[in-house]
C-alpha cells in the first residue's frame, strides 16, 4: 500500500472524540479514526496521498527519520 517508515505520533483526543494520529515528518499530514486501528489504517492511506500530491507538485520528499535519538 505505503511506505510506513514514517513516525506516526498516536494520541485520544477528547475534543474530536476520536484517535489522531499526526505524521510530524509530512507537514500537515494527519489522520483520525474511531480506534487505534483506523486510525493508523487512516494515517496509511493519508501518507500515500501526501506523497503523491508532494511528487506530482515536484516538491522535495522526506526521507524517513526513524527513531528519536535522546542524548
């Protein structure tokens, strides 16, 4: 379907009632679901179009960061 190497941030969100997940690496990219699982599900389809919006714009794509690193 997607590349999920992408950090997905996964949190409730009582004002929408819902599960957000945000994708801190594609600027403005965020998906919701009634539970972890659609969200994430959500957040997969929600990456592919970012993606494919960004590459059709010619715009520069994100390599995937991996794991936070703490010092």
């Amino acid at each position: 379907m997607t590349d999920a190497k992408y950090r997905m941030v996964l949190y409730w969100s009582e004002t929408d009632q819902a599960f957000l997940v945000e994708l801190p690496e594609l600027a403005g990219c965020m998906a919701d679901g009634a539970t972890h699982q659609e969200a994430v599900k959500n957040a997969l389809i929600v990456i592919q179009e970012w993606l494919e919006t960004a590459q059709s714009l010619g715009r520069e794509i994100p390599i995937p960061r991996g794991k936070l690193s703490y010092a």
